[in-house]
C-alpha cells in the first residue's frame, strides 16, 4: 500500500475508534459507559500518546502516576501497568466528563495528551507537592478508541471501585466562597452564604449521572473534593442534611444523595437487587437506554464473585 493511502486508512480508522454515543457509531457488545464517560479524542497532531496493549491473558488494569508539582502549570503523568490479582493500590476519581472540548494537556509518559477540562483541573487538584499519587481514571487509563478493551475494563468496572483503597468524588472548582465554605464550618458562616453552598452541592449535576451510582455505593473510603480541600463523606454528608435539610425546595436534591447513601451502606442487602435498584435510581440520566441496566448491574455485584 502507497505510504499515503496507509495514512490516510489509519487516520480515518483512528477517527472511527473514537466516535461514539453521538449517532456516528452503534454500540458494539452489550457493556458501554454512559454519554459522561465518552471516549477522548486524540489531538491530529505527529505525535500524540498511544497506547501499549495490556496483557489479555490476565485482568490488568493502567494506573496513572501524577508526578509531583515540580512547575504549577505542567502536568506530568505516568502510565503504569499492573495486574488487578496483585490487587495494587490507587485512589479511584468518580467524576462527570463535562464539556467534550479537549482544552487540557498533559504529558504522559512524555508525549503530550489532549483531555477534557473537568478532568485536567482534576489532577492539577488531586497532584501532590513532593510525591506521586496513584489514580484510576477512565478516561486515561482505559485506551477509549480499543472497542475491545473499553468493553473488557467495563465488565470489571465495579471491582475497579471496590477494590481501590479510595474513592475521590470530584465535583470540580467553584468560586472562592464555595470553596471556603467547604473548608469551614457552615454554622459560622451568613444565611445567604449557607444557602448558596447548599444549593451549589444540591443541585451539582454529578448526583444524577447513572454511572457514579456504582462509584459512590461500592467504595471502601470515598472523600468529597472540591478545588485542593477534601472531607470524609461521612462528615460532609452530616453537615449537608444539617443545613440543607432547613430549605424545602432543596428536599428533592437531598434525597437522592442521602439514597445514593443508603444503597452505601445497605448494599448487601435485598435493595441491592436489580429490579429494585433499577425502581430506586430511575430518575439517573443517561442517553443510551441499554446503560440504564448495564450501570447497575455493578451493583448486584455480590450475586458473582469480584474480578481476581
């Protein structure tokens, strides 16, 4: 074949890898992840990261090493292989995709990486001053234009969230007095400001995404970050049901946190069963109808026995 006429075939099998959940390519298999976990597309540019296939004869999975703050604008990531039966340890980023405009970049494992910028800001939070931290992040460390392998990693996907030793729900960067009254104690701050802080928490759209269902309920630790502070859920769920409990037209919004909660705790039980999950969490968003099931079968996850 003429060296142009293999460019042009691999650009174009490149572009079909990458487009899905749009109309522009049909749903192959019966596991994909939701319209917030499309896949990344990849800059059109010479040099671009790719991929080193992971090793089908066992459950591996990618870790992505954040490398320490050396320069404040330059995220520096590394690509790490590691077979799930070693049972590695890592924190797992529960988060919502956002806008589809590639306007983040990181250099992994040296080679410039376009992402989407809810998941940049992510990881300039998330990164350390003086040492690396182990992350799960799908977007990265799943090869999203491998078909094959995108549908592998889903099948274990609740085994990905249960067996990492922290679950960190990302709910992005917020003005400076949201971030400040996440640091704080609500009781200290003025009505208008406790309000708008409950609001702002209440009606993020991150709770109603289908596929943080599974995120948030299987997680061994799970912490609320927004900007560079965190808390235990335990306490940021106490304070929230304190506060934005006293505003009636929050009650909506708090429920389905405080159910997100109670599968969390409760998950072993009857209620993790999937017609019942399917009833609890209908009003979940996600644009393919098949993802309504495929979300929460994760969930009934004790009814098989967990990836080794």
């Amino acid at each position: 074949m003429a060296p142009s006429k293999k460019r042009h075939r691999h650009t174009r099998d490149q572009r079909a890898g990458r487009e899905r959940h749009h109309g522009r390519e049909h749903h192959k298999g019966k596991l994909n992840r939701s319209p917030s976990r499309d896949p990344v597309s990849m800059p059109e540019t010479p040099e671009v990261f790719r991929y080193e296939q992971l090793d089908p004869s066992v459950d591996s999975i990618r870790l992505l090493e954040l490398e320490p703050a050396e320069n404040p604008q330059i995220l520096r990531c590394r690509i790490i292989h590691v077979p799930f039966r070693n049972r590695p340890k890592y924190e797992a980023l529960s988060y919502t995709w956002g806008s589809p405009e590639l306007t983040g970049t990181i250099l992994l494992n040296g080679t410039p990486m376009a992402i989407r910028p809810n998941l940049h800001d992510a990881l300039l939070a998330l990164r350390r001053d003086h040492k690396p931290r182990l992350i799960w992040a799908d977007a990265i460390c799943i090869d999203q234009s491998n078909l094959a392998e995108r549908e592998r990693q889903v099948r274990f996907m609740d085994s990905i969230y249960a067996r990492a030793a922290r679950v960190l729900i990302w709910l992005g960067e917020a003005d400076q007095m949201i971030q400040t009254a996440f640091k704080s104690d609500l009781e200290n701050l003025e009505e208008s400001e406790r309000h708008t802080f409950c609001s702002w928490i209440c009606g993020h759209k991150y709770w109603t995404r289908l596929w943080i269902i599974q995120e948030v309920t299987l997680s061994q630790d799970l912490r609320v970050c927004i900007g560079r502070h965190s808390e235990k859920w335990e306490a940021f769920l106490e304070s929230l049901n304190q506060h934005a409990g006293k505003y009636d037209e929050l009650s909506h919004q708090m429920r389905i946190i405080k159910n997100l909660d109670q599968k969390r705790r409760g998950r072993l039980g009857d209620t993790s069963r999937l017609e019942k999950l399917l009833e609890d969490f209908r009003y979940a968003e996600c644009q393919e109808p098949r993802d309504r099931i495929y979300g929460l079968l994760g969930l009934a996850h004790v009814l098989r026995p967990i990836a080794s």
